[in-house]
C-alpha cells in the first residue's frame, strides 16, 4: 500500500492517539494471569497486541469484547491448557518475549513462532535466563532464534542483572517468577521501561522496587484486578508532538498520554531542543501517569546530543526524533542506539537511507546516526521497510518538504496505530 503526503503550514486541533503498545500487551497477559475477570478500556487493538490477544485464547483464555471495553476471564497462574497448534506472535517481539516467560512455567509443551522478521529477531537474551530457572527450551541455532519449543516447569527463583537494555527480558524473567517459589531479584541498571512492575503490583503481586536499579518479587502469590484502563502511547504521540512542533503555525492538545518518567525522555529531549510542550492535568490509570500534551508550533529547535544514557528511555522515539533533528540549527548526535538495529527493520539504517531520499544530511554510526540540520527536504518516493514507526516518521518529514511524497508500505503503521494517516490529515493542513 502506498500514501501520499503532501506539506502543510499548520497543525492544529485536540486529539487522541490509541492506548498504549506496551501497556495494552501487558493487560492482557496479566489480567489471564489473575483470579476473576478483568475489564479493560482504551486497549490499542493493532497487530501486535491482536497477536498477543491470538496466543492467550489458544491458551484457553476466554477474550470478550464490547464496543467500550475488553473483558479477559483469568485462568490464575495454573489455569492454562495446552494449545492445540503452534502459538504464532506474528510481527510482535512483546509478545513472543513476554510469552515465553508465562510458557516456562507450564506443565505442557508449547510451540511458538512468529513472521519472518520476527524469526530473524533475538532470542538468546530471554531464553539463556529461562533455562537457568529450569525450563526446558529449543530453538533454532541454540535457542537464538524463533521458532522456539517449550517444556514448562517447576521453576527456580532467579537472581539475574540484564545484560542489555531490555524491558521485554526483565517482563519475561518477571512472569517466570511467578512461577517459582521464594524471592527472586532483577537488577536494571538501564532504567527500562517498568510497565511490568507498576502492574503486578496493583494486581496484588509482593514486588518491591530496592533502590534505583534492584527489582525483587516473591512468589508464588495470587493476582486479582477488576478494572485496568490504557492511556494513549507516548511513542505514538511522539510523532504528532514532532509534527506540532515544526509546524510553522497552531497548537495540538492531546489528551490521556501515559507520561511513565521511563518514556518521557522524548519530552525532555524536545525541550532540551527548544519545543513547548505543556504537560497538563496529571492523574494515574491503574499505577501509571497520565496527562494532556498541549505541543505549540512556530517554534526553532537547535540541535542535541542523545547520549547512550538516555537512549533506553527513548529508543522508540529515535525515528521521530530524527526528524526533529532535520529541521534543527546544528548537529544532532544519536549514540548508544545499537538497539535499533534488531527491531522490525535495521531502524538506523533505514533512517539513514530513507531520510537521505529527501535530502537530509545524515551519517549513519555503528551505535547511533549524525544529522545536519537545515537541510531542505524534498518530495520523494520513501519505503517504511515494513516498520510501522519509520512509515510514520517519514510521514512527519513529508509534511515539511517541499513537494509531496510518496511512501510504499505505509499498512504498516497498523501495529501501533490503527487510523495514523486519518488522525494527522485531521489536524495537518
């Protein structure tokens, strides 16, 4: 599928984007999880998340669903039955991960698989953990790779410190906890993304935050929840902030983002670069912030440098901010980014060549990418590489070159943002 963009001088209106990815994953998985159903509003129903949804009901779950909300009937953590097929998690790392920390504590054989992109992503990192718990996993070249088969056990407690940037690992380890007997401790020196912890503990799990970087969680525990609502997603709405933000004339007001201080570091960037972006009315869904965005546009943005420290709490907005970055005064250096290189797409490289089609002055580094800003972009016929947020991000930078252009595989902004092109013609003119 192919969509064409044409510029625009002004983005203005109120909006909201869907709930958010991470979130929406970890409310269904969770709430199978608990003793008694769960209704859950505002759950973002995209491909990866409908993938996530697919694998609980071959499970055995039982997934209603109304116009306003999602009912999940919980199994308890010993509740689940053997599926009947192979588990297929589709294009989403989330669930392929998450699920395989929930498949190793089950008495029963399970299979899981996903589309071949998904088969080319890691592994290793999650199943290398597992296995010390005592579960018993195979897979393609030793485990590293998709598809996985999984003999579920007796789990051990596990006493691990993540070796790279991953909130997907220490969910999975976390899940898998669950099913051991005594205290087990997870040390995230990275500051990943702590979903997970917020909402095991308000479904009644005994887990502790020690200190800036110590998780423990006893088990084996009971879960219970009632209600669960999802705010919009921050990631999502990093590309219509971008776009407010460069937009010569008008404002943007969004309402209901979750504002999680692990996902907020693409404000503190875009402020640091000179965006305003007002951060109103705050409140808490279920354990998690949530606010309004109001975005002013007209405004100059100089550029920065997003050091691999604050790269975990910004690896999803790195495509939005680079196209911040084209429209700075200056350079802006992206380091310790070497994540992206094992998402959808190689996103790193993707950026560099599809950016550089509208003649933007990027560099592309081992870990990172070096953009000049300034550059006049033009319109050009771009390809999302089947990665839903370079197909947005060159939508934003669309908006401001001075042509149209064209982007192939645009379907694939359906993972997270069912509607994206509706939302950003409804406010971009």
């Amino acid at each position: 599928m192919e969509t064409v963009v044409k510029p625009v001088e002004n983005v203005e209106g109120r909006i909201r984007v869907p709930g958010d990815k991470s979130i929406s994953h970890r409310a269904l998985l969770f709430s199978s999880l608990t003793e008694g159903s769960v209704e859950i509003e505002g759950l973002l129903e995209a491909g990866d998340t409908v993938s996530t949804m697919n694998c609980l009901k071959a499970l055995g779950v039982e997934i209603e669903k109304d116009a306003e909300k999602i009912t999940v009937k919980g199994k308890g953590l010993r509740g689940f039955k053997e599926p009947e097929n192979v588990l297929d998690a589709g294009n989403s790392g989330t669930t392929a991960r998450l699920l395989a920390g929930l498949l190793a504590g089950q008495p029963f054989h399970s299979t899981l698989t996903g589309d071949s992109s998904l088969r080319k992503r890691p592994m290793q990192r999650v199943i290398e953990p597992l296995r010390q718990m005592g579960a018993f996993i195979n897979g393609r070249n030793n485990g590293e790779l998709l598809p996985l088969s999984i003999r579920g056990y007796d789990l051990l407690p596990v006493n691990y410190s993540l070796p790279v940037p991953s909130a997907q690992v220490k969910s999975a380890l976390l899940i898998a906890a669950l099913y051991s007997r005594g205290t087990s401790e997870i040390i995230d020196r990275y500051g990943t993304r702590d979903h997970t912890e917020r909402m095991l503990q308000y479904l009644g799990a005994d887990i502790k935050k020690l200190g800036k970087y110590h998780i423990r969680l006893k088990s084996p525990v009971k879960l219970k929840g009632e209600r669960l609502r999802i705010p919009g997603d921050i990631s999502t709405a990093a590309f219509f902030i971008v776009a407010a933000t460069l937009a010569p004339r008008g404002e943007l007001y969004i309402e209901d983002v979750g504002i999680n201080p692990s996902r907020t570091g693409i404000l503190e960037v875009l402020q640091k670069m000179g965006a305003e972006i007002g951060i109103l009315n705050r409140r808490e869904y279920n354990s998690e912030p949530v606010a309004d965005l109001l975005v002013k546009g007209g405004r100059r943005l100089k550029g920065t440098e997003i050091s691999a420290e604050i790269t975990p709490r910004v690896i999803d907005e790195i495509p939005a901010l680079a196209v911040a970055a084209l429209f700075a005064e200056g350079d802006t250096v992206i380091r310790g980014a070497a994540e992206l290189r094992l998402k959808e797409s190689d996103r790193l490289k993707s950026i560099f060549v599809e950016l550089q089609k509208m003649g933007a002055l990027v560099r592309e580094l081992p870990d990172g990418l070096v953009i000049r800003g300034g550059a006049k972009l033009t319109g050009a016929r771009c390809e999302s590489h089947g990665d839903h947020r370079i197909a947005m991000a060159l939508a934003i930078a669309a908006l401001f070159a001075g042509s149209e252009s064209v982007i192939d595989g645009s379907e694939a902004v359906q993972v997270s943002c069912p509607g994206f092109f509706e939302l950003l013609n409804g406010v971009a003119s």
